[in-house]
C-alpha cells in the first residue's frame, strides 16, 4: 500500500462529493393533469399541467413567466385521472418558460390516501416503450 493507493482514495471521496445530489425522496410518475397555483405572499396565480406527481412533491409545466422565490409558499389546486387535490406547498425550483417543483407541505390524512391511492394506479400503468 503506497501513496497511489491514498491517492484513488481521495479521487473516489471528491468523485462522491462532487456527483450532483439527487433530492427527491420519491419515485415521481409521468401523469397529466390541469393545475392552477396561487402564490399567496404575492397574489401570483398561474395555471399549467401537472407532468409528474409523487407522494411528496410534482413538476407543474407551464408558459407563464414565473417569478417565485425558492421555498415560497403555494396553494395548490390540480386534478389528476379525475381526482382533484387542494394543498399546500412550497416552491422547490423553478425553470424559466418550463415550469416549477413543489414539495407538498401539509397534507390532510384523507387527501393523502387519495394521492397514495392516485399513486399506485400511476406506478400500475404499463409503460411505453
């Protein structure tokens, strides 16, 4: 064991900090569906479609110029395989003229048995190939 030995480990601990992170908690699932968001601190609404959902966040795409801080909070209203949700949320990233994350924040017992149940029927779908 010499120094070259020292030497790949350290490449390896920097190669493993340096991997860009992966966040989600979650499998999010390919879904679609209408949502409208309400900015409350701001009074910015916008409307756009749900592209993916998971137990604790979604991606909503939409046109609309977002201006919303990271963390702030939102009102969520979407409708997904004809189940509808309202609940609270708040901003996890936002890309210019493509859309923004959320990760859910508070979620009433009944609603999330619905989204768990939304869920499984998701992750149930034959996938294209």
């Amino acid at each position: 064991m010499g120094s070259n030995d020292a030497g790949l480990k350290a490449e390896a601990a920097i190669s493993e900090l340096t991997k860009p992170s992966e966040r989600r908690i979650a499998t999010r699932h390919a879904c679609d569906g209408f949502a409208e968001v309400i900015v409350p601190a701001s009074g910015f609404l916008f409307r756009g479609e749900v592209a993916n959902l998971s137990e604790f966040g979604c991606f909503i795409k939409t046109r609309a110029r977002l201006n919303i801080r990271r963390s702030a909070e939102a009102e969520l209203r979407f409708t997904v395989n004809q189940e509808q949700f309202h609940l609270m949320a708040r901003t996890a990233m936002v890309k210019a003229g493509v859309g923004a994350g959320f990760e859910f924040a508070v979620i009433e017992p009944v609603t999330h048995k619905s989204l768990l149940a939304l869920i499984d029927e998701l992750a149930a779908r034959p996938t294209a190939l």
